[in-house]
C-alpha cells in the first residue's frame, strides 16, 4: 500500500481531454483541491474537469497509529 505525504489528500477527477475522450477515476494527490486540479493540469494541458471529488475513503479518520491498532483489536 503506498502512503500518500503527510497533509495532503485523494481527489478523484473525471475530465474531457483536449482531443475528446472522457477519462474517469483520476485520483490525485493534493494538499487542498486547487494543488490536485493543479497537478491535473500539468498531466492534461486544456483539459476540462468534468467533476471532483474527495473520495469518503480519504477523508475518515484513520491516519494515526492509535486509530489502526484500534482497528486491528476490533
């Protein structure tokens, strides 16, 4: 499992690319939404973000060491 850096966050975006094509399911890292779309941007030049979310995974709480030893003692 690859850990994401400290403060940042997953968004999922669904765009149309420059030349048409829809692609769904991006998943992005950024410390807040506008570095993600950022990023988006950098991959996918002229890109048009159809729709972005922080995906409900990503944003329960869970990130601490105490909450996964309470998970794994559930």
């Amino acid at each position: 499992m690859r850990m994401q850096p400290a403060g940042t966050h997953k968004y999922g975006f669904r765009i149309k690319t420059h030349s048409g094509p829809v692609v769904e399911r991006l998943l992005i890292h950024g410390r807040d939404e506008a570095e993600a779309t950022r990023k988006l941007e950098r991959m996918y030049p002229n890109c048009r973000v159809l729709e972005c979310v922080r995906p409900a995974a990503d944003a329960m709480p869970g990130d601490s060491f105490q909450n996964v030893v309470d998970l794994l003692t559930r």
